[in-house]
C-alpha cells in the first residue's frame, strides 16, 4: 500500500496507483469542499510512465503538516518544456478513483536522467508539503479524461562519445550549434561501458559521464595520453539511435577524473560538470567546424601593458592585435599599428624607448590607425583625473548562498576591470577581469553545504580609481524569508531576499520605482540610483505560508547621494558682477565624495560690475577705407564693438577695437594704389641700444 490516509468523516483509502500521471498548472482551477478537491478548466499533460510511487508523512505542532513525495519513470529524457510552471499532479488508482496530490501548493521538480547501451530513462521526484493531505479529486468538466493527450518520449541506446578541449568549443545558444575550432576526437572504449547521467536537484544540474579503457592498451590504443587528458577540460557530444545529440559541458567544461582496476585490467574515466544549463540535447544538428580566424585589439600579453595612453587622462590607444581561431584562441600572431611601426622601423628614439618592447612579439603585418582606436582604462588617468568607473551589473552588494550551487550575473565596465578577493576554497568566481564595453556572464560559485553557522566573505570589484564591495554569506534556507530589512548606498543595484522554496512567495505591495523576479527560492529586487541629497526607504509587502497568516514588510534602506560644492578656479558673471564658480562633486560616502558632476553654482560675489562680466556685441563697419593688395584696390571693413553691464538692458556706443577684416575688389590695378608714399623721421620720446 503506497498511501492509506484515514479521515473519520470520509474514510478515504488509496491503494496501488496506474502507471500514469497527469501534470497541470491549477494555481487557480482547483477548489476545495467538504474533504474533496474539485478540478476544471485544466489543460493536463498526461506522461505514460512506470514504477509510479506516492508517500506521505503526516505531523502535528498545533496544526497538521503533510509532506509528500511522487515518484515515476518515463522512457528517454524528461523535457522540462512539457511540464506546467506550477505543477500540480493528478494519480489515478486501480479502481478508477482520481487523487489530487497537492491541493495547496505547487510540487518541486527533481530528476534523474541515465542513457546507456542497455537504458534510457529518466526517474522524475515531486515534493511538496502543506497543511492539506492527498485528496480525492472530482473532475467537473471532464479536462481530466483518458482522451487527455499523452506524452511520450522514444527510447533510445547510447551509440557514440566525441570529445574536444573545452579551449577550442563553444555553444552558440541561439543556434543550437556548437562551434568548434578543432575537429572532435571520437572515443574508443570498452563495449557497453559507457553512461551519460544528469542529475537535477531543483536548483542545479550534475551531469556525469563514464567510461572504461583497457589498462593494458590505452598507451597505444586510446586517443589522449591519461596525464595530458587530466590536464584538460572538456565539452562532449553524445549520439543517441534516436538521431538525437547530447552536448555535455557547454557552461563549465567536463572536469576529468580517473580510477584504476589493476584486477580487472581496466581504467575507469569520469567527465563531471555542475552548472545550471545541464544537457542540451539538439535534433541531428550538424556541427560547425570553423576553422577562419580573426584579428582582435590586445592590451596585455603575459602580464604585459601594450597600449599608448593618448587622447586625455583616461583615454588609451590600441597598439597591437592579436590572431585568434573562431572560438577565440590566440594563434601567436600580431598585427602592429602602421605609425607605431614605421617609427620603429626608422628607429626613431621616443618610439625605440617607448615601443621597443614589441619587437620581442611576432608580428606578422600592420595596420592602420582608425578613429575608433581608443578606449578608457584607469592605467593612463594622471593623478587627480576625475576619471571614474561606470559599473553596470545585477550582482547584489550582498550574494546569499541556502546551498551547494552557483549563481550567473552579467557585468559591463566603462574600463578595464579585475576582481580583488582572498575567497575561501569553498567560493569561486569567474572570470576575475575583464576588457572595457564588453559584457560578461560573472558566476558565483558556492561548494560548501549551510550549516547552523554562517559562513562570511567579501569581494570588491576594481575599475579606474573606483572600488565597489561585495559580500557573500553561505546560511541555511530560514523559515521564514531572510533578512527582514538590507542596508545599501545610493548606487543602483541588486539585493536578495531567501525563502523556503515549498512555499510560494506573494508579493502584495512593492514601490513602484523597484523591479523584481522570482527564482530559485531567491527574491531579486533592483534598486535604482537614489540621487536625493536624502536618504529613502523602499517597502515591499510580501506573504508565505512560512511566516504564518502575518504579512511581512521588506524594507531596504537606501542611503543618501552625499554631495560637496568645490570652488574653482573661474567665476560666473551675473548682472555684471562676477561670482566664485562652485562644482557639484557627489559620492557614495561621506568620506569619497569625488565624483565631478557637470554641475555649477555661484558662490560668493568677488566683484561688482566687473570688466570681466560685461557684455559684447561687435559689427563690421564701412568708413570710407580702402587696402591695396598688388595694386588691386580693396574694401577695408573696421571693427566697432559696444558693451553692457547690466545684462544687456543698457549699452556703451560704440568704440573701434582696431580690429578689421578685407572686403570685396574694388577696382583692379587702381590708381589709387599708386599713389606715392611719403616717408618722414620724426623724434620720439624713445631710445634703443645699438652695438656695431
């Protein structure tokens, strides 16, 4: 007897179960009355299945609480895309009768897939638990019929195992393809040794491939020596009679590990790989082997700075680029900036000193200098440059970790970027730098299983002459959801709130100026820029059965945009009277504040009806004078200019500057352009020093 729930009023009793189950999303088509679960307007998927199971723990603290656990094989690989967003399952027992497992709350989804030469399957986990027991289900509209659609997936046999070096593959996600720029190395082994297994825990996916070698042939046999294979990480392509294809490891590449079975006179390979994406699995795709290459901008080789700062503090120039195969690879050439090398190649002192060190690379050809050449890096801002880094990215100032998992952020810097941090063995991230204007995928990875004790780090992000902090806390999942309230600064960013995942999340109320999502148990709110001189606080209502009947308040406290007006060494003019000219510096402490913004005020006056202040407008005039050029006769405009002190509501008449500018011909070869030019001496109040 799988289940046997006893109730004094109806006397349910639920025995052995059919081999089918009936998968829907009833967040609203499911009511309950009088001890039953009435069903309708449902869209089931029915999955034909096996080894159907259903237990149920029943325990009482002032109110009872139910936990149950669905079990059930299906032939091939479960495809997630078939099942509802909140599950909800339907049983069926021998006698006809129809069981709502999960009245109350949505079921959490775990698997097992396996495929080898003698099995393909896939053993699929449903958990949930409430305050509700298995209910027997009326079906008011018959949605839930044996006229239901029934899904099926083929059965298959593993056929064949490709490998390649992780280095030379990527997965192009939006193809379905995966690129290659090396051939794939097909893998021999020992016949019917070979398992593809992927694991998903609700959270995460392990997938698993083994197989074994002869020990005394691998040397000769076998496509990779052990030692190098070990050295190595890989992606895998599994083939399947279905003319379907498994790549394996297109996330984090397939870690290798080996045993050895002197006895039996076999190794043992093992490719594991942890990640979120798990296996893809591709309708006969073709492969694209690649095997064109590109030119891309370097500025480091082996540790070394190969740019010129040019352009402004800040402000850097390409020098080299580097050869690379389709995945991205470099090939050991470079390409030289044409003006760079000609200096070079004329030995031109600056260049030798400065650009000599390029000499040692292989540099196969040039290039020319493009207008696009540049970009910003902290390395060439002068001390004192107002040069800050603009950081784009939803990591939260504060990463929580309720389990052994790995989370993706994505990550944009106006300048070159690196990762500071003295992580414990049970934290990684990567990748720990990165290039200017370019986006990266940023994963967090936690190795270590919560307990009672809670585990702290920190981290910081580095661009130009600004530093953000991070933090990372490894807890348990609480009972409730976790922290009540967060501490942030003014800065936009992301923070996370944890809650039990078998119990959904209500958001009642949030603030408007906040985004939010869902996922993996994990409550992400982004918070935009406060650039209020005051500090805010954002409220989000939420509820979940974990909490109780209460509503809980989140609340983030966003600190203030602290601010500072620096004079300058300028003023501004108003009603002619000259004024400090004071900057808007801002910061996200009190003790940064260092930011210049484009901000200006005046500040105290230094001088009224300044010179400095008044007001100009200038003409061109004709007075009747004329200039020779090669005896062409010429018009000959003056400058006259007038002023205002009082913002333009009076002016000065107007004055000759001595200032002029040439007219139009007037007559070609002028009389009045031969006229004699008398000369004379005349004594002035004057001496110069002369020594023949």
């Amino acid at each position: 007897m799988v289940t046997n729930y006893l109730n004094n009023t109806n006397q349910y009793r639920l025995d052995k179960l059919k081999d089918k189950v009936y998968l829907f999303d009833g967040t609203s088509n499911i009511f309950i009355d009088d001890g039953s679960c009435y069903v309708s307007n449902v869209n089931p998927t029915e999955f034909k299945c096996r080894n159907v199971k259903l237990t149920e723990q029943t325990e009482f603290d002032e109110r009872y609480a139910f936990t149950k656990e669905l079990s059930f094989t299906i032939d091939g690989r479960l495809d997630v895309n078939d099942l509802p967003t909140s599950i909800y399952v339907v049983v069926e027992s021998f006698d006809g009768t129809l069981w709502c497992v999960n009245p109350q709350y949505p079921m959490k989804l775990s698997y097992t897939f396996t495929l080898s030469d003698a099995q393909n399957e896939t053993t699929v986990t449903l958990r949930t638990q409430g305050n509700m027991p298995t209910l027997k289900c009326n079906v008011t509209d018959g949605s839930i019929s044996e006229t239901t659609t029934c899904k099926e997936y083929k059965y298959s046999r593993f056929i064949d195992l490709y490998l390649v070096e992780s280095d030379y593959a990527r997965y192009d996600n939006s193809n379905n393809r995966l690129k290659l720029s090396k051939d794939l190395v097909k893998i021999d082994y020992n016949k019917n040794s070979a398992t593809l297994v992927e694991e998903f825990d609700g959270e995460s996916t392990t997938t698993t491939i083994t197989f074994s070698i002869p020990m005394d042939s691998y040397k000769t046999d076998w496509q990779y020596r052990l030692l190098e294979f070990m050295q190595n990480t890989y992606i895998a392509l599994v083939t399947a009679d279905d003319l379907y294809k498994y790549y394996c490891g297109t996330e984090y590449a397939l870690q290798p590990s080996y045993t050895i079975d002197s006895d039996g006179g076999i190794i043992t390979i093992t490719l594991r790989e942890s990640s979120l994406r798990g296996i893809v699995k591709v309708y006969d795709s073709q492969l694209d082997i690649d095997h064109t290459y590109t030119w891309e901008y370097v500025t480091e080789i082996d540790g070394v700075d190969v740019f010129e700062c040019s352009g402004g503090p800040g402000i850097a120039k390409y020098i080299l680029r580097e050869k690379t195969d389709a995945v991205g690879n470099p090939l050991g050439e470079y390409r030289c900036r044409k003006d760079i090398w000609d200096y070079l190649q004329e030995e031109e002192e600056y260049y030798v000193m400065n650009f000599g060190y390029l000499l040692q690379y292989n540099i196969v050809g040039v290039w020319d200098d493009v207008p696009q050449n540049w970009f910003p890096t902290w390395k060439c801002a002068y001390k004192g440059a107002d040069f800050k880094c603009e950081l784009t990215t939803d990591i939260p100032r504060s990463i929580i970790f309720t389990s052994s998992t790995s989370y993706s952020f994505s990550l944009n810097a106006s300048c070159d970027w690196n990762i500071s941090s003295q992580l414990p063995n049970y934290l990684s991230i990567s990748p720990l730098s990165g290039n200017a204007d370019t986006t990266y995928t940023i994963t967090v990875r936690n190795t270590s299983t919560p307990t009672q004790y809670d585990k702290y780090a920190t981290f910081s992000i580095d661009c130009c002459n600004t530093s953000y902090a991070y933090s990372v806390t490894v807890q348990e999942a609480k009972d409730c959801i976790t922290p009540s309230d967060i501490d942030i600064d003014c800065m936009p960013q992301t923070v996370q709130f944890i809650y039990q995942g078998d119990c959904p999340l209500n958001i009642a109320g949030i603030d408007e100026s906040l985004t939010y999502s869902l996922q993996n148990n994990i409550l992400t709110v982004r918070v935009p820029r406060n650039y209020s001189t005051e500090a805010v606080d954002h409220t989000i209502i939420v509820t979940n059965c974990n909490c109780g009947e209460s509503i809980d308040v989140l609340t983030i406290h966003q600190d203030k945009t602290y601010e500072n007006w620096v004079q300058e060494n300028s003023y501004i003019c108003e009603d002619g009277n000259k004024y400090q000219r004071l900057q808007r510096y801002t910061g996200i402490t009190s003790s940064d504040i260092s930011y210049a913004t484009s901000e200006y005020k005046k500040g105290n006056i230094i001088e009224s009806n300044s010179s400095d202040c008044k007001m100009k407008n200038s003409r061109f005039v004709d007075n009747g004078h004329f200039y020779c050029i090669d005896g062409n006769k010429y018009l000959y405009y003056e400058e006259e200019e007038q002023s205002s002190f009082d913002g333009g509501q009076t002016w000065t008449q107007w004055q000759p500057t001595g200032s002029a500018q040439l007219g139009s011909l007037v007559e070609s070869e002028s009389d009045f352009c031969n006229q004699t030019e008398t000369i004379s001496w005349r004594l002035i109040n004057k001496s110069i020093c002369y020594n023949p």
